[in-house]
C-alpha cells in the first residue's frame, strides 16, 4: 500500500489516501479510444500491434475504463501536469509521428 495525495482544488486542504494495488492488473497501451455519454466518458486501451498498417487493421480493446466527468476532468489535470514535468526534464514529446521520424541517410 502506498500513501498518495489525493489531488485538491485551489483553496481545498489536501487528504492522504492510503492505495491497495495488490490486485490491480497491469496492461499496456498504446492506441486509445474516448467516447462518452452525457453522464460518463469510456476509455477503451488496447495494443496496437500495427500501427502504420492501413485503416482495416482490427485493434482488440483489451480494458476499458469507465469514469463520471468530474473524475476524467481531475485525471486530464493529473495528466497534464505528469506529461508537463517530463517535457520539462526530457523536452517536448511530439505526437505527430511523421515529424520524428528522421530521413535514411544513403550510404555511397
């Protein structure tokens, strides 16, 4: 178990919450899908195992996570904050993946 502080709007006293993960499962993704209802936003992960193959390629959901949208707006605000500290020690991630792909240099 671990102690982690759960996030505070401005003005608001921050609380420990104390984590049980010895059952959490752990997958990893790197395709995801949002949709949403007008009361909840569904998170579908899954791994995409082609991801320059053309727009057929079939992407099996393997998790889907399923929050109301006060949770999805706290964890956008934990989330930017996560990818704006690594930028900040690492340098900016582009996402756009023709913009990191470097020309073959021909060899003579």
């Amino acid at each position: 178990m671990a102690d982690t502080p759960a996030a505070a709007g401005d003005g608001q006293q921050q609380i420990q919450v104390q984590l049980d993960d010895t059952h959490a499962t752990t997958c990893y993704a790197n395709f995801c899908r949002v949709t949403g209802t007008p009361e909840e936003v569904v998170l579908d992960l899954g791994l995409n195992i082609q991801p320059f193959a053309g727009a057929n390629s079939t992407i099996p959901v393997t998790q889907r996570l399923i929050v109301n949208y006060f949770t999805a707006k706290r964890m956008l605000a934990a989330l930017q904050m996560t990818v704006q500290r690594h930028e900040q020690a690492f340098g900016v991630l582009e996402t756009d993946v023709q913009k990191r792909v470097r020309p073959q240099v021909k060899k003579s």
